[in-house]
C-alpha cells in the first residue's frame, strides 16, 4: 500500500513509499484511508525533530489527524462497513499508569504512551489502516469533507473541559474568551466559545486572507493589536493560548481579570527567551484566584465531544477552514506553506 512516510531524525526523509499491509494486531477495525489533516506537528517530523518508528521498521508513516471509512469490523464493535471513522491519536502505556489504566491516556503520567504518526506507532497517512474499536469514533455521514478537523476539534474540546473542571471550583459564568491564534485550533476554539454563547475574540497577526471573515461569521471580533493591549480591552474571563509565542504567553499569564482561566495549548520553542515581570504574573494569579493550566492530546471522551460538536456546526463554514487539499502523491505542495493557508488536506 503507498503511505507518505519519514525516517525519524532525518530531515529531507519525507516520501510516499510502498509500505507493508497494516498489521492486525494494530486493531480489529480495517480502515480505507480518505484523508489526514496536516499540522505543525508533521512540519517538525518532516524536519527531523523528532518521531519514534515502530519497532522493527526504519520508517514512521505519518498522519495523526485522520478519516476514514471502516472496510471490516468485528460483530459487536460499534463499527460496520461504510462507517465515516477517525482514530484516537494516542494509545495508553502498554503497563498503565494510573491515568492510563482509568482511560486518561492523554495524562499519561510515565510517558510510555504510543501515537499514531508521531511515537511508535504507524499513522493514517495510508492507503489502509488499523485501529482498535475501543479506539475509535464514528463520525455522522455527513461530515465527509471534514472529518479530518476531528482531531484537532479534540484538542479543544480538552480544552474548554479544563476550563469546565477549574471553573467549577466556584460559581463560575465565564462572559467573554479570547483565543490567541487563529490556525486551525485557534478557529475551532472560537466556534465552540461561540457555540456557548461567549463573546469571542481572536487575536492573529494576519490582516487579510480567509482568516478574519472566519471569525467575523462566527460572530466574534478579529484583532490584531499587540497583545496586552487586546487584553486591556476586552478584559477576557477566558484566554486560550494557542501560539507557543513566548511573548503572548507572557501578556496572556499576566491577565489581570480576577477569576480568568488561561489554558496553554501552544508549545514554545526550548531555549526561546522572554523577558517575564514574575512579581505582576504572581500577583495578578494570586490576588485574583487565577488558574493556569497546560493540555496537550486528548483521550476518548474529547472524541465524542469533538464529534458531536463538528455536527452541530455550520458545514459551510468547516468546509472554509480546509483551503487546500493535495492528493497523497503530490505531499511535497502540502509541505509547502502558502499565504492564505488555514489547514491543509492530504487526500488519499
């Protein structure tokens, strides 16, 4: 089967080869593959910063943020033949921790997890694929053209459950959020802060392309001031970090709304400094009952949030997210950044 595929470590190494039949013991559920999102993440493969190929085999094939359709499923499992499916990215250590053992894979506390595409595990980027039932989510027919956004609807669906748990600690009705970053879980953050009633405001530094109509459509505001300054003005109960840009994080730690949340999805470059006024962080934290929190991954129950959020929205508007899908073969254009660029679509 052809399958896009890189030699961890090595930049330059990125090719659509032919690639063994997917194992069985990778799942019970045989999957034809329709499409893989791609992201940053598969940037930095690509690259050679990182990635763990399956024991035995010198290559990884890529792909997390998946979609496909069930070709055989076992009797019993949830899945028939025809299903829309997409498979959860992270697989609990193979002797649990205890987050792993009770289900919260995505809070694996030893690291000895797997993730398709990225650690150890063969990803989606395939012309077939495996995956447990256990491990899966069907997804309604009719988000066909979008199924492949799941994933990173995943990472925000943890997202704003985070937000849920900490508010919860008190009386809690959150008014307005502001997301920093309006990539794919930049935008997708600000339609479930929609979807909630909140008054949404997204900060980006792109001034025209898609991006700001986006957030306008979704009744938001689009901002591209500095940062403390939008902060200033909006005074947000809620901030959702998306960028890893160390001097947005920094404005976005020194909020200074009692009460605020900030939720840190974005991941810094190691070694990047910041000059960080720690006395106003601490005393905004401490003098407001703040909370800071990091996430990263998702586990099965932010599936099924994912899923029944990407149903309940606007079709057209999901659909305005992809900008560009590449056939599988043609991998080297998807790899290759374009101005007006949202999220780019393999299709198998």
């Amino acid at each position: 089967m052809r399958a896009l595929t890189v030699i961890p470590g090595e930049s330059g190494s990125l090719a659509v080869q032919d690639m063994p039949d997917p194992d069985p013991a990778l799942g019970d559920v045989l999957v034809d593959g329709l499409a893989v999102g791609v992201c940053g993440t598969d940037h930095e493969l690509a690259d050679g910063d990182y990635g763990w190929a399956p024991e035995g085999s010198q290559r990884l094939i890529l792909g997390h943020e998946s979609l496909g359709r069930v070709l055989e499923a076992p009797e019993g499992s949830g899945f028939a033949a025809g299903d829309l499916i997409v498979g959860v990215v992270r697989m609990p250590d193979p002797q649990p921790c205890g987050a792993c053992a009770h289900g919260e894979w995505d809070m694996c506390r030893n690291g000895e997890y797997t993730e398709h595409g990225i650690k150890s595990l063969h990803g989606f980027a395939a012309e077939q694929w495996r995956v447990h039932a256990e491990h899966a989510v069907k997804l309604d027919p009719a988000l066909e053209s979008v199924g492949m956004l799941m994933e990173p609807t995943t990472i925000v669906a943890k997202a704003w459950e985070q937000v849920d748990h900490i508010g919860g600690r008190a009386w809690f009705e959150p008014e307005s959020v502001l997301i920093t970053g309006a990539g794919p879980i930049g935008l997708l953050a600000a339609m479930i802060g929609a979807a909630r009633g909140l008054d949404v405001h997204v900060l980006d530094r792109v001034t025209d392309g898609p991006k700001p109509q986006l957030v306008k459509d979704l009744g938001g505001t689009y901002h591209t001031d500095a940062v403390d300054k939008v902060i200033e003005q909006v005074e947000p109960d809620v901030i959702i970090e998306g960028t890893g840009a160390t001097p947005v994080v920094n404005a976005a730690l020194a909020n200074p709304k009692p009460y605020a949340i900030t939720v840190l999805t974005g991941i810094s470059d190691p070694g990047e400094t910041e000059t960080v006024d720690l006395g106003t962080v601490n005393r905004s934290a401490v003098l407001g009952n703040a909370a800071i929190v990091g996430s990263v991954n998702a586990n099965l129950r932010h599936y099924e949030a994912a899923a029944k959020a990407l149903a309940a929205a606007d079709l057209q508007w999901l659909e305005r997210l992809v900008t560009r899908r590449v056939p599988l073969e043609q991998f080297a254009d998807a790899f290759t950044p374009q101005p007006d660029d949202v999220k780019i679509v393999l299709t198998i």
